[in-house]
C-alpha cells in the first residue's frame, strides 16, 4: 500500500515538477483570481468584476513600484513573480474596492506587504509572510480590513484542487492537513461554546460549514502558511507551528483593537518558526567546477558564514539570469558535502544530453557561472535523514539522486546500508570511487557492464575509465543488465521487509521504482523534478 501511494504521488509530481513552486503558486493564483472574476459576473460573490480587477491592478502597481525601488537600491536581481504572488494574495485577503477612497488603504497594504521583504529580515531573509503583514498594516491604521472574502462556499472546490496543487508540488500536504484539523476543531469549538452562550440552537451541519466552506481556512493553509521562507526547515518544527496557527486562527484571541484572526495567527506562527530555526540566506562564492562523469558536473562552492545541516538535507540555490524560462531562477540541491567540510559545500547537476537542446535556462546560467561568483543559498532544508547507523537500511538511488546518499554515508559509519544505484550506463554511476570506500554494500544497475562503458568523445572515455579504474570492484558490484525491478530487487536485498528504504531520483523513476519497493519496512522518498 505504501508503495502503491508512492508511485501515484510521484506521478502526480513528475508533470508538476516542470514548473517551480513559486511559478505554478503565481499561475494557481491567477487562475483563482479568473475564477472569481466569473462567479462575480454571475452574482455568485459580493464583490464585482470591477472591485475584483481595480484591487488587483492597485495591489500589483503597489508591489511592482515597491520591490523595483528596494531591488534597485540594494543592488539584487529583479523578482517579479514575487511582487505578483504578493499582490495576488492580498487581493483574495483585503476588501476590494474600485472607489478612489478605497484605492489609497489598498494601495499601502501592497506597499507594506512589500517593504516587509526588505526591512523585517534577518541575515538576507524575510520572517513574516508579506501579504500578512500588509493586511494587519491596513487594518490597525484604519484605512481598510481584512475581509478573507475568499472564504465563501463557491470558491471552496476551486481554492482546494488548486491548493493541492501547490501543496503536492511544495510537499507540504501533511503540514496544510493538521493545521486544517486544528482549525476545524478549535473553531467549532469556540461556534459551539458563543452559540450556546447566547441561547441559541447549535446546528453540526451548519457548523461543519461555518468552519469549513465558509472560511478562508483552505486559502490561508494552501498558499500562505506553505511560503518555504517563513517555514522551519525540519517536519516536526513544520507541524508545530501549523499547530499553534491552527488553534490562533480558530479562536482568535482579542488584543482591544485588533484580534489575533487569520493573518495574525500566521504572524505568529512565522515568528515562533524564526525562533526555532535561526535560519537565515547563505551567501557562497564558486571556487571549483569538476566533471563527475560525462554529463555530471560537481560545483564546490565557500561559504561566507558558517551554517549548520544534517547529511541528506538541501538547499535551494538562487541563480539570476535574464529571461528565465516557467521554472525561475531557483533550484533545490541535494548536498553533496558533510557537515564536516564547511566553509565548503559541495553541489552536483546533471548537463543537457543534447548540447543543441541546451536544457533550461537555469541550467545554462549554472554551466556558465565563473570562478568566484557569487549566488545566495535562501534556505536548507528536508527530511530525507537517515535512521541511527545501527539500523538496516536500504539506499535507492536513481542517477543524479545518489548525491544526499554520499553526503550520509561519507558522514557516519553505517554498520548495515545497502546501496542500489540505478544508472543509465556504467560511464554515468557517480561518485564510485567514494560510494566504495564508504563500508556500504554498492550494488550497480546499468544496461552495460563497467568494462563495456563506451562514452562517445574522448574526454568522457577518459573520465569513465578513471572512475571506475579509482573504484575498488571488491566494495563494488554489478547486478547485470537488468532492469530493477521487484524480483531483481528481493533477489539482491533479500531481507527487504526489515530495512526501511530510501529512494531518491527523478518523480518518473521514482513511480516506477515503487512496485519493486513493495514488502520494505518503510520507504522515504527525495524526489526533485530537475533543473
């Protein structure tokens, strides 16, 4: 059954992947705004087109204006999809108005929202979600108010299969699920206690809808307590802060001129996440480039301060370049490097097969980054973190997906892994060599053998062979030219119900991986969706 649940998510993941979070959030949010804009015309909300396109064309203007300024005057890349995003959510958060007196109170809260990237931060990072904080601005002034009119029955489908979307994508769809749980029953707790409280007859039907269709609950766990910025890097802290915010948001406590609703729950939580996890943007300079194998390409990079990490995290690496294509200009990582080697830190990428394809733009401006560039690291992050090293393991690692596995084994001394890399020849196994010397039991499956590996220029026969003339064969074996699949792979771990596997690797290979993990203890995946 985990198995089965795993493969179904990856597939879902895999067409998802093609586009970058804050991408397909920036095209969920447009497509909710056109939504809205037709149940408007239809009389199925209270507020109208023009209400509904003025805010949005203030909101955007605001933020546009806002971040060109704070962007030009700092010197750093320009982000527009951040100013939309920001914009995009208030617009479902604020009341909308297409009256000039409106326009002024709309037209700080996008301001606000937008300074706060730049002013409330720490060490290069934001700690508040922008459009929070913008909307608590412009209710404590007076000048407008948080209406959430995104929380009403018809707008509940669209904002949910939306939403999932963007919670599939980011991976936060547990963290949403128990911040919605806390939400629904704290919420009718406090409907159920005032209904009582003032003599009136409590309806569970009509609660459940109350809490449910009827608030912003779903908008508000989808596309703003998700933000990765405003996250702790770790599940655990995730679920607590989607706790406390839960319970704030269903019984908003009164502060005399405001309460603790919506927005300021969220405050909240982004305050206790800063609190638990100092963490903050990493500055880091190029000092290295290597060839891992022939379409593998390794980039060491220093540090400017330190930070800390465990084996088997990533980090997500922006890189500004003109014209990005749908994916923008940030990427995940998986680090290649212990914690023991900082200030360095250690990143690997997969090159275009086809050089006249030239892969995305993200991948070109990576191959073209020169010695001692500078890029910023916004954040580590992940659970892909291996048990105590006393308890069997089982490491899947699909190409490029070897790189977390390196980084844990190089690590700590493992006293019962076993790793099956799957690659798609033997030139391409990366890292052999230290995969090798690592005590792990290296189990390889390729199409060719290691001494039929036939790459097509000269330098990646010359890289090949070194790597495997660098790997010792005794640590080292071939499992033939099959493909793994089940049978294969209960014949090379036949104690597979007793180890808890680990698999990483592209969403696709990962879908199809997971009938043949059917019968392990447990599996954990790491899959990203290229770059």
């Amino acid at each position: 059954m985990i198995a089965t649940l795993m493969g179904a998510r990856q597939r879902v993941l895999a067409p998802l992947g093609r586009l970058s979070m804050y991408r397909l959030t920036l095209y969920a949010l447009l497509a909710l705004a056109a939504i809205a804009v037709i149940l408007s015309v239809l009389g199925a909300i209270a507020p109208t087109p023009l209400e509904i396109v003025a805010t949005l064309a203030v909101l955007a203007l605001a933020t546009s204006c806002t971040d060109a300024v704070a962007q030009a005057l700092l010197h750093i890349p320009r982000r527009i999809e951040s100013s939309l995003l920001t914009a995009l959510i208030l617009l479902f958060v604020v009341q909308p108005g297409a009256n000039p007196d409106q326009a002024g109170g709309i037209a700080l809260a996008g301001v606000v929202a937008a300074l706060s990237k730049y002013v409330l931060v720490w060490r290069g990072r934001h700690l508040f979600n922008p459009a929070a904080v913008g909307a608590t601005v412009l209710t404590v002034t007076g000048l407008g108010f948080s209406a959430w009119w995104v929380g009403t029955p018809v707008l509940a489908l669209p904002v949910l299969v939306l939403g999932l979307a963007v919670l599939w994508r980011t991976e936060r769809i547990r963290v949403a699920l128990l911040f919605a749980v806390v939400y629904v029953v704290v919420a009718g707790v406090r409907t159920v206690v005032q209904s009582t409280a003032a003599g009136l007859a409590v309806d569970p039907g009509g609660v459940l809808s109350a809490v449910t269709v009827q608030s912003p609950m779903l908008f508000l766990a989808a596309f703003m307590l998700s933000e990765p910025l405003t996250l702790p890097s770790r599940r655990w802290q995730q679920l607590i802060v989607a706790t406390v915010v839960g319970a704030l948001a269903g019984w908003p406590i009164s502060l005399g001129v405001i309460t603790l609703g919506q927005e300021r729950a969220l405050l909240v939580g982004n305050l206790l996440a800063a609190v638990l996890v100092a963490r903050s943007g990493i500055r880091m300079s190029l000092v290295r480039r290597r060839a891992v194998t022939p379409t593998v390409r390794e980039l060491t990079f220093r540090a400017r301060r330190p930070f800390r990490f465990q084996p088997g995290q990533y980090l997500e690496l922006q890189v500004p370049h003109r014209r990005p294509d749908a994916r923008g200009t940030r990427r995940e990582f998986s680090l290649v490097s212990t914690p023991a080697e900082l200030p360095f830190v250690r990143i690997a990428y997969r090159e275009a097969q086809d050089p006249a394809q030239g892969g995305s733009s993200y991948k070109r401006a990576l191959g073209a980054l020169q010695s001692h560039d500078v890029l910023t690291a916004t954040g580590v992050w992940g659970d892909f973190v291996l048990p105590a090293p006393d308890r069997p393991v089982l490491l899947v690692a699909a190409g490029i997906g070897v790189t977390p596995f390196l980084s844990q084994l190089a690590a700590e001394d493992r006293t019962d892994a076993v790793l099956v890399l799957v690659a798609s020849s033997a030139a391409e196994c990366a890292y052999l060599p230290e995969l090798a010397g690592s005590g792990a039991r290296i189990v390889v499956v390729t199409p060719d053998g290691p001494g039929t590996a036939a790459p097509t220029d000269e330098a990646g026969k010359e890289r090949a062979g070194a790597e495997w003339a660098a790997t010792d064969s005794a640590a080292v074996e071939w499992a033939g030219g099959a493909r793994l699949d089940a049978e294969l792979l209960h014949r090379l771990v036949p104690d597979l119900h007793a180890r808890h596997a680990f698999v990483s690797g592209p969403p696709g290979l990962i879908a199809e991986l997971a009938p043949a993990l059917r019968g392990a203890r447990r599996v954990t995946t790491d899959a990203f969706a290229g770059y």
